[in-house]
C-alpha cells in the first residue's frame, strides 16, 4: 500500500542516494513517487512488482473483452460464424 508519508521524494534525493531506495524496494515492495519542483514526475519500483502490475493490467483487458462479448451476445450483435467465413471467402476470392 502507498504511503504518502514515506513514498514521496524529489528526484535529488532519489539521485543522491539511489542505494537506500534500492534497499527499500527490495524490502517493502512499494513504488516510490519522485517530484520535480514539488510535483510528481515519476513512479519508481522494483521489477517483480511492476511485472505483477502488467500481469493485472493482462487479466482484467481479458476479462473486459470477455464482458464485451458477453454483452455482444446479450444484445443480439453477433452472427454466425459461417456467415462470417464467407462473407471473408467472397471478399478475398477464396474458393470453397
């Protein structure tokens, strides 16, 4: 979980002393926001948790094309499959 009181830091800080914040990724597994100016200008992390972020980010496009589908089929825009293929074997001159 993010903690606003320990995860925020100014890209000079994270500069001088890129060590420690290495330790702390390893330790606590959090993103770290760096600021520019007293505003966010990135997020720093570890590589396991960024890679379980896009492992999330791939289940839940998987399970919104499934609710689309879903959703397609509940409202009758789908078709059949067959009509489909020759629709495609017609449009790109594929014999049967």
């Amino acid at each position: 979980m993010f903690d606003i009181t320990k995860d925020i830091h100014s890209v000079t800080t994270f500069r001088r002393n890129p060590g420690q914040f290495m330790k702390q990724f390893k330790k606590n597994k959090r993103a770290v926001v760096l600021t520019v100016k007293g505003k966010a200008a990135a997020v720093v992390q570890n590589a396991e948790s960024y890679q379980r972020l896009l492992d999330i980010a791939a289940r839940a496009d998987v399970h919104e094309a499934i609710r689309q589908g879903l959703d397609d089929v509940a409202h009758g825009h789908t078709r059949p499959a067959h009509e489909v293929f020759n629709e495609i074997r017609e449009r790109q001159s594929i014999p049967r």
